[in-house]
C-alpha cells in the first residue's frame, strides 16, 4: 500500500465482482429447465468453476495489468461479465498528497482520539529512533495508529521493524537492536502478564485502550520541542480534536495516571475529515520546508553515491 496506496480502490473492485457475480448467478438459473434444488446445485457447482475461470480471473488480470495510472489523474477501469458491465472510478492525488493516502482511511479516527501534544511526543519518539510498541484490543485503533505514524515519518524513510500485529512467538523482536514501530493486538493485562516492561525495558509501552504509558527508563520521555510544527496544525487539529489538554504523555511525577476514557470515532462529518487530511498535508509541507531550509541551495554531485556542498 506504500507504493500503489490504492485501498479503497481495489476494495470497491471486489464488491463490483461480486454484483456481477450475483447477477450473473440468478440469470444462470432463471435459465434451467428444472428448478428442483438438485439441478440448482449442480448448475451452481458448474457456474461457479467456470464463472471464476472465464470471468473474474480475467478481470483481474485485466486489472493488475491496469497501466493508465498517473499522478493528478481521473480514470476508470470496466468490469465485463456475461450479462452486465460496472465501472470503478479512481481519482490519483498530486504527488505530495498520494504519499499519505495510505493512511487516509484512519487519520480522522485517530486524529480525533490522540491529541495534538500525544501526535507531536509519538513522531519526536520514532525520530529519536525510539522503539515504540502500542498496545489495544481495538484491530481498527491500533493499525490505524501506526499507519497515520509512518505516513507521518514521509519524505523520511522508516528502515526500521514495522509491525501492525506482531504475533506472540515473535515477541523476541522487541528486544532486538535499534528503533521499531510495533503493535499487538492485546490489552493491558497482557502487558502485565506476560511481564514485558521487565523483559524488553528498552521499549516504550502505550496502552491505547487504557491511556497508559510505561516506561523503564524516564529519561526516554524527553524529547524535543516541535513548537513551530504545533502552531501550524493547531487550527486544523482543534476542528477534529478539540480536547488539547488530555494526553498520554506522562508526567514524570504521576507516571501512568490520565484523564478520562475516550472515545473512539469511526466516522465524522465531510468537514472534520477534510481538516484531517489537511493534518496530514500540513505536517508534511512543514517537514519538508524544514528539510528544505537546512541545505544549501546549489548542491554539487562530485561521484556516485556521495554528496559535497558547496559553502556558500
């Protein structure tokens, strides 16, 4: 999905096979000389070898070989069966914009339940090259948040272990060497059970069912004021999530205690999801302004691979 960031796409493709399959289906039938449940079974066991074969592989490799793909572009692709045609449309975004269409289907969820300190203090983590597990019962809530994260790190390149689900026999992976992005599907309890602050104390732990952090060591807490970043996204993020004071960001003094429950947000109205891709566009330029203000302006590329600057 980094790549070809084409979810909702694809997604709306499968329900389109599958009209055609049912229409497909009930035509087939209508059509049989007997209609006692034996001969529609036999029909239906037929139909469907032959339909999957002659038609909606077909489709498929007519849609992987799909080549009128382009960035600021409008197209469509036309799904053929036996008896009707449909057709899926697909809107490409402008390059800047495509690089975080990945995680457009959850940004206004998770916009809407992490506050804008909570954002701010997660990406400063993934820069510090920290290694963060998140922990929720909630599949939607828990991918959703590290995919709106990595969307984040863009134009960066996370090189590190990104794991949505990381299985129980794997749990080794959080004490391997260097940073990570990982999640587990489990809650609290488990964090406690199975001991993993004392087994792996070098990863920071948040619980986002519970709203809890733990951490081993309290000076990984620290990390570096984005203040000019903050004042660019607080309109948007106010518009979205308009409770700036609660935060998972644990002070050191009441290490583990937070506000009230929240609650998750599966969809908003058409202008609090505007504002949401808005965050995700905002954070985005000013990284990239940052980036573009700290090099020089007339780079020379002196041998491959290597770069000398000029001093101005």
């Amino acid at each position: 999905m980094t790549y070809y960031p084409l979810t909702n796409f694809f997604f709306d493709s499968l329900v389109k096979l599958l009209d055609i399959l049912k229409v497909e289906r009930m035509m087939k039938l209508s059509q049989a000389d007997n209609h006692d449940s034996a001969r529609h079974e036999t029909i239906d066991s037929q139909f469907t070898s032959k339909y999957f074969n002659n038609v909606v592989i077909k489709n498929l490799d007519e849609l992987l070989s799909f080549q009128n793909l382009n960035f600021s572009s409008q197209c469509e692709f036309k799904f053929h069966g036996n008896f009707m045609e449909t057709k899926v449309p697909l809107e490409i975004e402008e390059a800047p914009k495509a690089a975080s269409m990945e995680s457009s289907w959850a940004c206004f969820s998770i916009f809407s339940y992490i506050s804008l300190k909570d954002l701010l203090w997660f990406y400063s983590l993934l820069m510090l090259e920290r290694k963060l597990v998140f922990l929720s019962k909630n599949l939607y809530l828990l991918t959703g948040t590290l995919s709106v994260l990595h969307s984040l790190m863009k134009p960066f390149r996370y090189p590190f272990p990104l794991v949505f689900n990381l299985p129980e026999v794997l749990m080794v992976i959080c004490d391997a060497p260097g940073a990570a992005l990982i999640g587990i599907n489990k809650n609290e309890g488990y964090l406690k059970d199975a001991d993993l602050v004392g087994s792996y104390p070098s990863c920071i732990y948040i619980c986002l069912d519970e709203e809890r952090v733990y951490i081993q060591n309290k000076e990984q807490v620290d990390t570096p004021s984005l203040g000019s970043l903050e004042k660019a996204l607080l309109a948007s993020y106010i518009k979205v999530n308009p409770s700036l004071l609660r935060s998972f960001v644990p002070n050191k003094k009441l290490m583990g205690k937070f506000s009230q429950q929240r609650t998750i947000k599966y969809d908003g109205k058409p202008e609090e999801k505007v504002k949401s891709l808005e965050i995700l566009d905002t954070f985005g330029k000013k990284i990239q302004e940052k980036i573009t203000n700290h090099l020089p302006e007339n780079p020379t590329y002196e041998s491959p691979g290597v770069i000398y600057f000029l001093k101005n």
